[in-house]
C-alpha cells in the first residue's frame, strides 16, 4: 500500500490477504482509530502484515472508550528507515497483556 489509510470510530474490514505498507521511497500509513474518535474498529489480516521502508502503523488514540482490535497473521517489521508501529490508548498497558503470539 502507497498513500494512507484510515479505518476509524468501529468501522470493520477483513481480508484473506497480506498488506504490505511503504516502498522505501513514500511515506505510507495505516491509521486504526488514530482521531478524535471512540474507538471500537475491527481490521483482520488473515495475511502478513508487512511494514516496509517509509511505512507505518498507528492503532489508537488517548479518547477511545472502546477495544479497537487489529490481527493478522503474521508480522514483518521489514523497515529500515523511518518506520515505525505507534500504539495509542487510555490506559498504560504491559508486555504480558500484548498478544504477539506467532511473531
């Protein structure tokens, strides 16, 4: 994916197919619930997740009062320059209540 992408205030989408984000050369962005928004959003990758160069992903913003859920398959963190994977929320959470199994 080149460009960005926003999915916001309990909007769903799932796919069967990978994402990749970024091409090393424009910036790129998958924003999940990332405004002034409650939160609530559902994005289901049955692919891999792959953040590339110049891609990144944000989940969340410091108002939401509902779970925003985001899954995927797998995860490649392929990105060596300027990219990154942002997580947001109301409350401070710890590594034992993140799920990365299989990553």
């Amino acid at each position: 994916m080149n460009g960005f992408f926003t999915l916001a205030d309990g909007a769903a989408l799932a796919t069967n197919n990978d994402l990749s984000i970024g091409n090393g050369v424009n910036f790129s962005n998958l924003n999940v619930d990332t405004g002034l928004g409650a939160g609530g959003s559902v994005l289901h990758l049955g692919g891999t997740l792959t953040v590339n160069s110049f891609g990144g992903v944000s989940i969340g913003n410091g108002g939401m009062i509902a779970a925003t859920t985001v899954t995927a398959n797998a995860l490649n963190f392929a990105g060596t320059a300027a990219s990154s994977i942002t997580l947001r929320g109301r409350k401070t959470i710890t590594e034992s209540e993140c799920s990365t199994s299989g990553v």
